[in-house]
C-alpha cells in the first residue's frame, strides 16, 4: 500500500532542493509540479509559496486539488530576502515543501538551500521563468535538476 511520504534512496539524505525553469507558455505546474504538491501535502506539514510578484489564488489551488488549509503564501518579500527566508522555512521542519521565485543563485547560496532542506527534511523548488531572450534563441523549456547523482 502506498504511504503518503516519498520513498527512501540509498542516496537520500533527507532534503532536497530543485530547480524549475519553465516557460511562461508552458503547463509545468499542471503536469510536473502538481502531482508532487499532490503527493507531499498529504503529510501533516504546510507547503510554502515565496512568491514576491504573484499573488496565489486561492480558487487556483481548490481547483488544483491542493490542500487550501496548509498552503502559506508570503509576498511583502523584497527578492534579495527570499534566499533567507527559504532557509529558514526549509530549515525549521514545518513545511514538507517550500517554493521560491528566486533570483539567480551562487555556489554558496544553494550549498545553504541544500543544507538547510537535509536539516528541515523538506523540498525545496526553485521557480525560474525562462528569460525572453533565451526563448527568442531557440532554447526549449527546460527542467534543471541537482542531484548528487547525476553531477
């Protein structure tokens, strides 16, 4: 019978942190995110938004079939804030999953992300629109994914 937390790799370390570059133009949410969302907020702890320029909308999420009561969304973050504050919401081992649109980041910065999830035991997405000029070069949507395993 299934369980309602993501199975165990030998490789598994208790957190993990991803990136998404997505097109505007492109459904990643509806076909690779939601399904994970789905799957990790069946457990008890909240999912975490850090979503400065978006507003979530709530009838999104009931449509989404997204757990309303455990979704927290914070938006009076000025971007320079948002690496910190997904740290701490990674590292406190209250949200399964935290979100963040965030700018780019350096060695340094995601090494912390990456430190702070293993410690918390969550995910961590981060969300990248693919920039216009990259679309206009001919580079399809791309998903980024770090893993110890590939790298």
């Amino acid at each position: 019978m299934p369980s309602s937390t993501l199975p165990a790799s030998p490789d598994y370390q208790g957190g993990l942190i991803s990136e998404f570059v997505y097109s505007e133009e492109q459904p990643v949410l509806a076909h690779i995110l939601l399904p994970l969302l789905h799957h990790l907020g069946a457990q008890s702890r909240w999912l975490l938004w850090l979503a400065p320029q978006q507003k979530l909308s709530r009838h999104w999420l009931r449509d989404s079939g997204l757990p309303v009561d455990k979704v927290v969304q914070l938006r009076t973050l000025p971007p320079a804030s948002t690496v910190e504050a997904m740290a701490r919401a990674l590292q406190s081992g209250n949200y399964s999953v935290v979100l963040g649109w965030l700018p780019e980041l350096t060695d340094a910065e995601h090494a912390r992300l990456q430190q702070a999830a293993q410690r918390g035991q969550a995910y961590g997405f981060i969300m990248r629109p693919q920039l216009g000029e990259r679309r206009a070069c001919g580079h399809f949507p791309a998903l980024k994914i770090h893993s110890s395993r590939y790298h």
